[in-house]
C-alpha cells in the first residue's frame, strides 16, 4: 500500500556529500518505522541507517556512524540521508525501506523489511 521513491544519488568525489531522499506515496509514514540499506556488486544488502516512527530512535551501521544522518519529517512523507565524507566503499545501490513496526526491528534482519524503494545509485570516486 506504500511506494517508495528515491532520489538524490549521482557521482560524487571522496570526502564529498550527497543528500538521498525518499518520497513515499499512497499512504502516510506515520506507522512506519524506516530505513536506507545498499548493495554494491556482488555483495549482499545491508543495512545502513533507520529511524523509528517517531524519530525518537535512530541507528547506523558501523561503516557510517558519525558521517551519515538519518531523519524523516512526517508531514511531508519524506525520510532524508545526508551522507557526508564518502568513501568508495560507499558505492553502492541505496534503497528506501519502510516497516510496519514500531521499532527498527530491520537493524539485524533484512527480512523484516514491508516495503522497499527502487533504489538509487551512488558512485563514489578516489
């Protein structure tokens, strides 16, 4: 019942920012705790950031505590990730994903993932 778009991926120089946005449509987020995982070539998906339904909690992989920021604003139905100092390990297809759950309960489990965007590709050069 949830479609979830994202936007704000590009090619982008190491130790550089970019700004993902995902836009959901066909039903509020209010009940939905979110999250950015990504996938690069050959490897598995992963989860990279989340949020619960109130913004009460937020939670980050390892590989990008202290450079990426989650945040979502309600009202307008939007989950932001503001990614700062890349790394080329941060390559990767960025997915949007949305649970019907209070908590983040996707942090060790993909498969508790309700919804997932189409993803959008971020290329990060040395």
């Amino acid at each position: 019942q949830v479609q979830l778009v994202e936007s704000g991926g590009g090619l982008v120089q190491a130790g550089g920012s970019l700004r993902l946005s995902c836009a959901a449509s066909g039903r509020t987020l209010t009940s939905y705790a979110m999250g950015w995982f990504r996938q690069a070539p050959g490897k598995e998906r992963e989860f990279v950031a989340g949020i619960s339904r109130s913004s009460s909690t937020t939670l980050y992989a390892d590989s990008v505590k202290d450079r990426f920021t989650i945040s979502r604003d309600n009202a307008k139905n939007t989950v932001d990730l503001q990614m700062s100092s890349l790394k080329p390990e941060d390559t990767a297809i960025y997915y949007c994903a949305a649970a019907e759950t209070r908590y983040i309960s996707f942090r060790y489990d993909v498969r508790a993932v309700d919804y997932w965007g189409k993803g959008t590709l971020v290329t990060v050069s040395s």
